[in-house]
C-alpha cells in the first residue's frame, strides 16, 4: 500500500456543503420500502442496511434538509453510541429527533433540561408507596430507546452528570442497585451555541462520551420556503402520522446492522492512518487537549458504520477523512493563546488531518 501526502480530506457527510457522492443513503431503494417483517437476529443484512437508509425518506417528510444529521444518529446507533447535535433555535433539533424515533419505531422520551432540573428528574428515583408502606423504584425519562436531551447545555453540571452512567454502562444505579436500559439506547441531545445567554459548556469529561458532534446550519432559501410552504398546507409537527411518516425499520435492523458493522474489516494500513492522526492533534502547538485512544477508537467505529452503511465490508481512507471531524473535532480543547487568535479546532483538525500520509 502506498501513500498520496497530497490527499486533502474532504467536508465530510456531516458538513452542511456535503456532496452526495459522500451520502450512506445514496443507493437507498427508491419508492415504498421493502417488507421488513422478518427480522431475524443476525441475518438479512442488505434488508437491514435498506431499511435504515430508507429513514432519511422518511424523516424528510418532517424535517427538511437535515439529511447528515439523520446519518449521524444512525452511525451512532450503529456504534452503540450517543450524538450531540448543536444548532441555533429553530432548526428543528427537535422535531428531527422525534421523526427518526418514529421511522424507527422505537419508544422515545423527551426530556428539557433547564436551570432546576435534579438528577432524579432524569434518571429516577426511589418514591415511598403509601400502600406497601415500602419505597419503590420509579422509572425517569431515560428508560426508553431514543432520549431526546433538550437543551442539554442549559443545566447545572450536577444534572449533566447523572446522564453519564447511563450513557458509558447503559445502565443506572439508584441506592446501590444497577437497574439495566433498554437496547437500543441513544441519548440525542441538542444544545444552543455557547455563546447564547443562559448555557453551560458541556465538560470534556461528558463532552468525550459522545461518539459524534452534528452541526445543524440554517436551511438555505430553498428548503426554508419548502418549510413554510408545508405549514402554509397545514403541516403539524405534532401529529407526525398526519404527514405520513410511518415506520420503515426497527430495533432488529438496528441490532442486525450492528453484528454487520462489527464485521467491517480495517487494514492495518487504515488503522495506523487512525493512530497518525490521532497523535498529530496530540503534537499541535494550538491544541491543550488532543485525540486521546477512546477518539481514535471512535473514529474507528464510525469509519465501519459509515463503510457498511455504503455497502462495503472494508474500510476506506475516504471514511476516516469523511467521519473525522464529526467524531473528533468536539473532543479537542483549543490553547487561551489559540482562541485569541480566532483560531478554530475544525482548521487545527483539518491540518492535522493533512499533515497525515493518505493510504492507498
């Protein structure tokens, strides 16, 4: 195998420009899906892989131009990991993940968190029953497949934690006793930039158990006169069934999806290339905190999602480039002297990125 060191990575599928010769879903079926009722665990692959790219069809019937964000959450999915997804108000981070739950067909939850939410609010609590005169377990919003975490970045660190259990062991613990999740189980949370009044930065230690960041950009003139031209029809984003979204896959094409994903083989070529870039961000003199084993693991697992999501069972230099910035970039803290300087993380990736000798 040999080397391009003039390879240049590309925007990447998560990148609002992204060019559809880099979409997972481009060789998704066209017309009504296919008959998923049988769902055998560990097997029909290529119906699996059909059926979660026809979620994106889906999802569009709600949620305009939001395609690479529906490819993260099921990469994420894929992964058995967890997306933030950061927009300004109004973008329909919201909605987005409400309509994904629904193509999926699996229970979802909402909860928004804000300045007096406690931890119990979300993972549970223990409530004394009157009746047995004993206290009982009363289940918090995350128990279910696909939590919405609203917001996330509007409430104290204390409450942020109480997530982190569940996300890393997908399970919580409630005086002492481990009480198991759901499968699947996603946490989909959306935040406001940092910038906006009343928000907490998330802290790299919660930051790093994201398996992926998802910018949501403002729609282009295009797809927001395609919004407004639905509301004017009388779109509900309440009422999801009315638009005509219907499940089109379901948590045995997620679990037949993530056998397949764990069967994508990686050169050692590939997986050096992983490492070099990895250890780049750790050598740049803008960066305080670098890729560390578990972002380059990640990235590692995203590049497979993504690969067998493209229908190959190997994966490409073209993954890694086209996944890095949305598996790396949020795991990065920039030096004070960089940011004075208005110097991005996504610039200090992409040169780092570039810095790498491109297999081939």
């Amino acid at each position: 195998m040999t080397v391009d060191p003039s390879r240049n990575p590309g925007p990447g599928p998560f990148a609002p420009d992204a060019s559809s010769h880099a979409d997972p879903f481009a060789k998704a079926p066209a017309g009504p899906p296919p008959d998923h009722t049988d769902h055998r665990p560990g097997g029909g692959p290529n119906r699996a892989r059909d059926a979660l790219g026809a979620v994106r069809g889906e999802v569009g019937k709600a949620v305009v131009g939001q395609d690479p964000a529906v490819a993260g959450i099921l990469i994420a999915l894929l992964c058995r990991g967890h997306i933030l997804l950061e927009g300004v108000p109004g973008v329909a981070k919201t909605l987005l993940v409400r309509s994904v739950a629904a193509a999926l067909d699996v229970e979802t939850k909402r909860v928004q968190f804000t300045p007096d939410l406690m931890p119990g609010d979300v993972t549970g609590s223990l409530v004394f029953d009157s009746a047995s005169s004993e206290f009982t377990f009363r289940e918090g919003p995350v128990f279910t497949n696909l939590l919405l975490a609203d917001e996330i970045n509007r409430t104290p660190p204390k409450t942020q934690a109480s997530l982190l259990e569940a996300m890393e062991e997908r399970q919580v613990t409630v005086d002492g006793d481990p009480r198991p999740l759901p499968s699947p189980f996603l946490v989909a949370a959306t935040q406001n930039p940092v910038e906006y009044e009343g928000t907490y930065p998330l802290p790299e230690a919660q930051l790093d158990r994201f398996l992926l960041k998802v910018t949501l950009p403002l729609p282009p003139r295009d797809d927001e006169i395609t919004v407004l031209t639905r509301h004017a029809s009388g779109f509900d984003p309440r009422d999801l069934s009315a638009a005509g979204l219907r499940p089109v896959a379901s948590a045995a094409d997620i679990e037949t999806g993530a056998e397949q994903v764990r069967r994508v083989t990686v050169a050692p070529q590939v997986t050096a290339y992983i490492v070099d870039i990895a250890r780049a961000t750790r050598f740049s003199p803008s960066l305080a905190l670098g890729v560390s084993p578990r972002g380059a693991t990640a990235l590692l697992g995203t590049s497979r999602a993504w690969a067998w999501l493209n229908g190959r069972d190997f994966v490409t230099p073209d993954d890694v480039q086209a996944l890095a910035q949305s598996t790396l970039a949020h795991r990065l803290s920039l030096r004070p002297e960089a940011e004075l300087e208005g110097v991005s993380v996504g610039s200090v990736l992409d040169a780092a990125i570039n810095s790498v000798p491109v297999p081939r």
